[in-house]
C-alpha cells in the first residue's frame, strides 16, 4: 500500500505517534497482567516501527528541499 502525505501532515503524525508511544510506555510500566503487558508491547513496538520509517521519510523530503 501506497499513501502520500504533506509534509506538514507527515510532521503531525510523527508527534502524535511519539505521544502515543510516550502512553504506552507508562502502560507497560504500570501493567501487572503479564498477557496484557505483552499486548501493549506488540502495539508499541508496531508503532514504534511506523515512526522510525515516517521520520527517515521526512528526513530524505528535507534533504531534497
């Protein structure tokens, strides 16, 4: 799948990634159900992998300004 952004809509979903990155952190910290702990990591790390690739992509559309 294929799905452009603006660079300003780009930017916005970066930090509301990063905040929401930030939550599940102190979910997982504060979690004491082992399976729901485990749930909430998968999540983070799917997210986090999604920031990490959006953030290389504004990185390139910077350079090429």
């Amino acid at each position: 799948m294929t799905f452009e952004l603006t660079d300003r809509q780009a930017e916005e979903l970066r930090l509301v990634l990063e905040s929401q990155l930030k939550r599940l952190l102190d979910e997982i910290a504060h979690s004491d159900d082992r399976a729901f702990r485990h749930s909430l990591q998968g999540s983070y790390d799917l997210l986090d992998e999604l920031r990490q690739r959006l953030s290389a992509e504004i990185e390139r559309a910077q350079v090429y300004v």
